[in-house]
C-alpha cells in the first residue's frame, strides 16, 4: 500500500503543467457539477410540486439553456479580446455557485424558474473562457484526452450530487428546501479551488510547450460550420433531463426516490465514457468515434419515453453516454479547427447556436410530451440528421 502510494506521488510530481492544470480544473467541475447537477436531478418534480405544467417546465429548461448557450458568444468574445480569461471564469462560476442553495428559500415556481435560469447563465458565461484555457493546456496531451479527463472528473460530481440529493430526500421524505440547502457546501468548495487555481496557473495560455503548427487563420473555417450545424440537429433530439424527469412522475414509470439515481445512472455513463473514448478519439478521428456514438445516442429516446422501468434504466445511461459526447468530444473536436486566439469566441459562437437548437427543440419535445410516438419519432430524426454532416467534416480533415 505505501508503495502504490509512492509510486502515484512520483507520477504525479513528474506530470506536465498542462496535465495538472486539467486535472486542477476538472476537480473544479467535480465540485461544481455536484452542486448544480444535485439541483439539477430534482427541478423537475420541484417545479411541478411548486405547480408549474410539463409545457412551463419545458420552457424553463429550454429558456434557461437558450440564455446560457448564447451569452457564451458574448463571454467568448470579451475573453479573447480582452485576454481576461480568469476575471469571466470566476464571475461565472460565482453566479452558478451562489443561486443553487437559494433555491431552497423559492415560494413559488416563478422564483424558482428565475434561479434555475439564472444558473444557466452562470455556466455560459464561465464555459467559453474556461475551454479556451483548457484547448492550450490540451495542444500537449491530446484534445480528447484533455477533454474527455475534464469531463470524466464532471461527470463523477454529476453523480456523486443526485444520489446526495436522493439521499437527503429518503431521509427527510422530501423535504426539497433541506436537498436544495445542502448543496451550499460543494459549492463553497469549489469556490475556494477556484481562487486556488487562479494563483497557481494565472497564464494557461503558456502551459503548452508544443512547437506544431496550428491554424493561424482570423476566418472561422468551413469545416466548422458544417460541423456545427451537425452538434446543432444533435442538440435539438436532445430532451434536457428535468423534462425527462417530469415524463417519469407522470408515466409512473420511475418512483420520485429513484429519480436522482437514474441521473445519477446516466452522469456514471458519461463520466466512464468521456475518460475511455477521449484518447480513441485522438487516435481514431471525427468519423470514427462521433459518427456511431450519435447513432447510438439516439436510441435514448424509445427507451425513456416508452418503455418501461428497466428499458428507462438502459434508456437513462444511453442519454448520459450522448451527453458525455456532446459535452466532451464534440468541443474537443472544435480546438484544432480553430486558430488559438480566436478559440473562446469559437466556442461561444459554437455553444450559442448549439443552445438555441436545444431550447427549440426543447419546445417541439414539450408540446410532443402528451404524443410519446411523435416525440421519439422527432428526436431519433434530428439526431441522425447529423451523421451526414460529421461524414462531410471528418472527410475534409481526414
């Protein structure tokens, strides 16, 4: 035991800056993640206990999603022409972390959807600046993986948060203020590596030591823009769990105790996948790894819309092994498109379009609710949609 321990202490002292800034920022989001998607797991039923409908929910979750996706633009923006990276990171982060616990003291669903809303908004101005940090420290170790370990770590806390919150509701019998107020405390610490890792790494532009060329262009390039159409048609089949969630209560299909634990179910899904594909993405490429990944997550659908209590299951780690990609691989595959400084606006643009396709869909998936053989029927449709774009740009980079 002293040995393995030992033995982990060297490599960890021999590993890259680089590394350790992405290790550094993935526990950051393991912290973070188990805060908001703690809360996350359980805003559905919450709202619809505050006594909003499956269409009022749907547009909270696609209005929140829409503001967060598109003030990334503008956050992406000002980060690469300011060069302020950590300043618009930190208010991000402060304004997620600070509205989840307050939840707690929401009396009605109106005050509710404006915290839930305003989290969303907190991520998307903390994501464009924070990627464009994690891209420069991942030129030396591979997208995939740097992404993909990034996520990983996320992930872990998106799990690790639903089955707190799960548990806390088994002992209170859901007492949703106790859940809600709780999540105070991996907030406060995710605050406090926040600051940490600001005085540690405060230029991670100059972490990368590779002398390879990169794209140098001020243009965005072709390939991108196809490819983003494709990440914005997987987005619009992606139905938002606090939405899914809701269809469970009213299905009957999920007991409420159980609903964070197929969150939970689904956040492992990704976490596993993320940290496993990420290094075959660096190897295999775009067409590859994306292209049966989004087949495959598109079979989420039929199972948590229509089946029943074990198909759900299946159903949920599917939809979290289609998150996992969306949120690691995709964006991975963003970096080497793009030239450097013009990666956080990059992917503000990119995660703008992608959030404005989601919150539409999510309406489309909202009123299809009562019609579960059309609601899959659109999804599964809008997912492979994309498979022809992600052919066109992987043969154009192959």
């Amino acid at each position: 035991m002293e040995s393995a321990r030992r033995t982990l202490l060297r490599r960890a002292a021999a590993a890259s800056p680089a590394l350790k800034f992405v290790v550094m920022v993935g526990v950051m989001s393991f912290f973070a993640d188990f805060t908001y998607e703690g809360s996350r797991s359980i805003t559905g039923p919450y709202l619809g206990l505050l006594g909003a409908s499956a269409f009022t929910i749907s547009v909270i979750s696609g209005a929140g999603e829409f503001l967060g996706y598109n003030i990334r633009l503008f956050s992406g923006r000002g980060a690469d022409r300011t060069g302020r990276y950590w300043p618009i990171t930190i208010g991000g982060y402060i304004l997620q972390m600070s509205v989840v616990p307050l939840l707690a003291l929401a009396g009605n669903w109106q005050w509710a959807a404006v915290l839930i809303i305003a989290e969303r908004i907190g991520k998307g101005v903390r994501n464009p600046p924070r990627d464009a940090m994690l891209s420069h420290a991942a030129r030396d170790i591979g997208y995939g993986r740097a992404f993909g370990l990034h996520e990983a770590l996320d992930q872990f806390g998106a799990l690790f948060g639903p089955l707190l919150v799960a548990l806390v509701l088994v002992v209170t019998r859901h007492d949703y203020t106790v859940a809600f107020a709780i999540l105070a405390i991996p907030a406060a610490i995710m605050l406090s590596l926040l600051a940490v890792a600001r005085l540690v790494y405060p230029r991670p532009q100059d972490l990368s030591s590779s002398t390879a060329p990169q794209p140098t262009t001020t243009r965005l390039p072709r390939a991108f823009w196809i490819y983003l159409g494709a990440a914005a048609l997987a987005a619009a089949g992606f139905a938002d769990f606090p939405l899914i969630a809701y269809h469970f209560q009213h299905a009957g299909t999920v007991p409420a105790d159980l609903t964070p634990v197929f969150y939970a179910v689904a956040m492992a899904t990704s976490g596993v996948g993320s940290l496993v594909l990420g290094p075959v993405f660096d190897r295999a490429g775009i067409r590859r790894v994306l292209i049966p990944l989004t087949v495959i997550g598109a079979v989420y659908a039929p199972l948590v819309f229509l089946g029943g209590f074990w198909p759900v299951l299946i159903g949920s780690a599917v939809w979290g092994l289609g998150m996992g990609v969306q949120e690691s691989l995709i964006p991975a595959a963003v970096a080497p498109m793009v030239s450097p400084d013009r990666r956080a606006y990059a992917y503000g643009l990119f995660t703008g379009v992608y959030g404005s396709a989601w919150v539409l869909g999510s309406i489309v998936i909202g009123l299809l609710i009562t019609s579960p053989g059309g609601l899959v029927a659109f999804c599964v449709a809008a997912e492979l949609a994309a498979v022809p774009l992600i052919w066109i740009v992987g043969a154009r980079r192959s």
